[in-house]
C-alpha cells in the first residue's frame, strides 16, 4: 500500500426522506451507482463500500494514486452526478486490512 492514498467518502443524501422514498428514476440511478462501485472495486480503487443507517449515509474506502484522482472518481460517480447525493472526502490512513 506504500505510494497510495486512502479517503473515507460520505455519501450524503439530497433530501431529508432519502432513501425511504426514492422515485424509479432514483432507483436506476442507485443500479448505475452500484455497477459504478463494483467496477471500481475490480479496479482495486474501492476497498469497501456501502450504505450506513444511523445516520444514513452512503461509505466509500477509497485507495488512489493521487488526491485528485480521489475527487474525479466522485466527482463522475453516478449518484453524485444524477443529484442524489453529495459527497464528503476524508482522507485516511488503512493501517490494517484483510486479505481474504
């Protein structure tokens, strides 16, 4: 992991009543967003993701090479650019991890 960065993303939603009633416009973005996270997961470029419930929020490990790779990799995530969310990058440290 020497030369990577790590961010702990928030995923935040738009709406107070996200995600109880989401629209079925809203649930074709959430499968793109989906299939957008599993690519990147392949990619090793997404550690760990998923939905958090008190608070709601969406969580995102990501591992990049640079800062703004982090930023674009959000920046195009489909949620994001469907309006559904927002996004809070945090950066961290992985000092452990896994490996299965």
């Amino acid at each position: 992991m020497a030369g990577l960065r790590h961010f702990f993303v928030e995923l935040l939603g738009t709406r107070p009543d996200w995600p109880e009633n989401m629209t079925a416009e809203e649930e074709q973005v959430m499968d793109v967003h989906f299939d957008y996270l599993k690519r990147l997961v392949a990619e090793r470029k997404v550690l760990l993701a998923g939905p958090c419930f008190d608070p709601v929020f969406g969580l995102i490990i990501l591992q990049t090479e640079t800062d703004e790779e982090a930023v674009a990799i959000m920046d195009h995530e489909p949620s994001v650019t469907g309006g559904l969310h927002t996004y809070r990058l945090h950066p961290m440290r992985v000092s452990l991890m896994a490996d299965y």
